[in-house]
C-alpha cells in the first residue's frame, strides 16, 4: 500500500509529466505552423510581429499555466513532505489537486468553454490553499 508522501510525490509527478507532454504537443504545434506557412518562424525569435493561429496559441498558453500555479504546488508538496507531516489528508488534497488540474488541461486545450475552466482553476487554487493553510495552522 503506497504511503501518504508517494501519493502526494505521486500527483507531484503526474503534472510535471503532463507539463512535459504539452511541450512535446506546443513544439510539434510550432513546428507545423511554421512549415505549412501558418506562422513565420521569426515571430518566435521576440514573440512580435504576427500572431500564433488559435489552435497553436491555445497549446502556448496552456503550457504557461503549468509554469504559473503547480510550481508552488510542488514546493508545498515537498516542504510537507520534508517536514514530515505528510498524512492521508494532504495525500488526498494532492491527489484532488493534479486530477482538477488534468481536468482544467482537458477543458482547456478542447472545448475550452471559459466558465468551466475558470471554475475548475477556482477549485484548484482552493485545494492549494487548504493544504497551505492547514501547514501553516499545523506549525503554529
């Protein structure tokens, strides 16, 4: 049976895989874009003059979100960890966390209806922040 700081290094580790694929996806996007002439190569050198087609812009932005919130998710993850106060209820708030955000990557890079990802980016911060909040309570 996995114990409390593998399910939590665990959920740790499905973003930064999904956070790895997107870049595969986002470099395979570019790359195709550029060779069917939908985008010129050069607007990468400083990102100005033009604009990346929708379908490739989606996947950019969808990569720099995962560079936004999850980095201080992995932090919280570790200092828990290194604390040792992991226990089942931050595993399962870690697990609750990575599966909203895999949800909100879903809603993101395919129908990308605004008021579920929204809300689901909404449900993410709030996991992050009970886990903040309960660390911070425990070492008071």
């Amino acid at each position: 049976m996995l114990r409390a700081n593998q399910i939590m290094i665990l959920s740790m580790l499905s973003l930064m895989l999904w956070t790895a694929a997107v870049l595969i996806l986002l470099a395979v996007k570019r790359i195709s874009g550029t060779r069917q002439h939908r985008v010129d190569p050069r607007f990468y050198e400083l990102f100005r003059g033009g604009q990346e087609p929708d379908d490739i812009a989606v996947v950019s932005r969808h990569f720099h979100n995962l560079l936004e919130m999850p980095p201080l998710f992995y932090a919280l993850v570790l200092a828990i960890i290194a604390l040792g106060m992991a226990d089942m209820t931050y595993a399962y708030l870690a697990v609750a966390y990575a599966a909203v955000r895999l949800l909100h990557a879903a809603v993101h890079l395919t129908t990308n209806v605004v008021v579920i990802r929204f809300s689901l980016y909404v449900l993410s911060v709030g996991l992050q922040t009970v886990m903040a909040v309960r660390l911070a309570l425990q070492l008071l």
